[in-house]
C-alpha cells in the first residue's frame, strides 16, 4: 500500500523546504511544519498505520531523535513496543554498537543489548524521517539483527532519491519511502 | 486525574534502575523497558489520553529526545499537532532560545519562532520524561510563552520528589507528575 495523491499533496504542501541548512546548499527538509498541522500529520500516521497493520510487528525501533516522533506514535498506534536507537553514550544499560561512515568521519549508533528479549521472534520496524546516504539506517538495521531480532522494513517519511542511500539499503531489507524528493 | 495503583504498579514495574549512570552515585531511571512492553506503554498512554481529552489542546511539545516519544505518541492520538522543542542548532528555520544552568556550566533549547502560529490562541501541554531540578522544563515553559502560545501544564513520566523541581517549575505552570520516585 502507497499512498494515493491525494494525502501526497496534503503532506508535500506541510513540509517546508529550508535553504543552506545545516551548510551553504543544502535544502533541508523541515518536517515541523508537518507535525505542527493536525491534519498533515494524521493523514501520515493513518496512512503508515494502514500499511503496517498487517505485517504482525511486534515493535517499532526509531532513530534519535526524529525517528522517535514517527516510531513512538505508530507503536502505540499499533499496539506494538517501541524501541530507540540511539547516538553513542545516551542509552543507559549493556548497549551493541554499529558504526558507520559521514562525509567527514564516522558516527555511532547504538541499541540495548535486551531491547527485543521480551518476546520470542521479533519483528521490528524500523522508522526514521528522510534516508539521504542511509548510512546510519544501515548501521541500525544491522543493529536490529545483532541483537536477534528480525527487521522487516525500513520505512522513511521522505527519501532523496537522487542519491543511492535507498537502493544501497534494500540490499539488506526492504525499504518504504512514503514521498521520494527529487 | 491521576493514576489508580493497578495502573501504577504496571508501569512502575516496567522501568528500570541502572546504577552509576551516567555516573557514580546516580541511579537512571530507564525507560527504554517500559516503551519496549507494549501492555505498560498502552497503559501509561491510555492514562495521559484520558487525563488531557478534556483540555482543548491545541499542540504537544516535547523535549529532545525523550520527550518526543511521549509526545509525539500521544499528539496523534488526541489529533493535536506536535512541537519539537530542541538542543540549541537543531532545529532548521528562525528560532527563540533560552538559556538553563545544568550542574556545570549552561545549556540552551529553541523552537521555531512560528511554531504554534497556525491556530489562533495556542493551548500547549508540555511533555518530558523526566523531571529533577526542573531547569530543561522552565525554559521549554518560558519559549512557548516566549512565541505566542499558553503552556497549560507540564507533564512528566517520573519526578524526582527529593528535588524540588516540581515545586519550582509549579510558580509558574501547573505540573502533573504520573509517578513520584523517592
């Protein structure tokens, strides 16, 4: 299930192109504006809540921080745990660790060694805002499998399609973009 | 409304003390085991859902990044907006800051200037996970009054009572603890 043009129109006119943010050239995708509309985000959520219902997930992991927003509220959507990945230092218990590789350097994204042992066979979603290079959803879907559970489907609320982050990532698992950003 | 013991027995339960973290001689409240159990999250959402249906909210904000989960979670399902508020430089367009004393040295969060400018007379709850000493909250409760808006009151998972951030934080808005902690 994609979704049909008409909530297309509705949460491309919510998001709100920002210029040479973070850096000169850059046009950030600030999704906000989104959540700050009440309807926007609703035809989101009930179009991600549709798509997944019926893929028996027994948790959502989310990435820091915007993935959070997106993964905590599907979760309790569809009656499933939530789980967060996190940049290095923030989780607080025994963590499994992925690095991986940014323009300039390299990044670290870590999960609960136990986040999924309360149930048997996990199968998880992972969820994060925008897939650019999908260097950190790699590393946290690889996370996912470390820790032994099963991710389904890494899902983006917005995916830049002229880079290969997307087509590199469905290697390893299938990937839903719900808006693909030329 | 506040919780009935059945309800906070469940969630009490759920979370998990990690000793000397972040370091010696603090014990962390974590809440990852409680997102990750999806009968305690049900139960402490379903809480906040029914104690804020009557409030006429127009937005939930949140604090970054534990905030976010609880609030955005709970903005979907009373069909309000979401406000990020954010660590200084996160957030992409014009923003408001304050400033806030952490034990050593100052810290600072934003919001977007125009973050509440798409209803008219703006009603907030403000959400985090935790309150201590209550510096992170009254800034976040000083930027929403700060752009236009009326924080109703400010919510928490847990309060560390041994503090007297609660008591501080209530001069200025009305705060709803769901769990104390010794």
């Amino acid at each position: 299930m994609t979704l049909n043009e008409h909530d297309r129109t509705i949460i491309m006119d919510s998001i709100r192109d920002i210029h040479d943010f973070p850096k000169p050239g850059i046009v950030f995708k600030d999704i906000t504006t989104l959540l700050s509309d009440k309807n926007a985000y609703g035809v989101l959520m009930k179009h991600l809540h549709d798509r997944y219902s019926s893929y028996n997930l027994t948790h959502i992991a989310g990435i820091d921080a915007r993935g959070f927003i997106f993964g905590a509220a599907l979760a309790q959507m569809l009656g499933v745990g939530f789980i967060p990945i996190r940049k290095k230092g923030k989780l607080p218990y025994t963590t499994v660790s992925e690095k991986y590789s940014l323009e300039y350097g390299v990044d670290e994204v870590e999960v609960h060694i136990d986040a999924f042992s309360n149930v048997e066979n996990p199968q998880v979603l992972l969820i994060d805002d925008l897939i650019a290079t999908g260097g950190t959803a790699y590393a946290a879907a690889s996370l996912i499998n470390k820790v032994g559970a099963t991710c389904v489907e890494a899902c983006f609320i917005m995916g830049l399609d002229f880079l290969d982050g997307q087509k590199k990532l469905s290697e390893v698992v299938p990937v839903y973009t719900v808006i693909g950003v030329d």
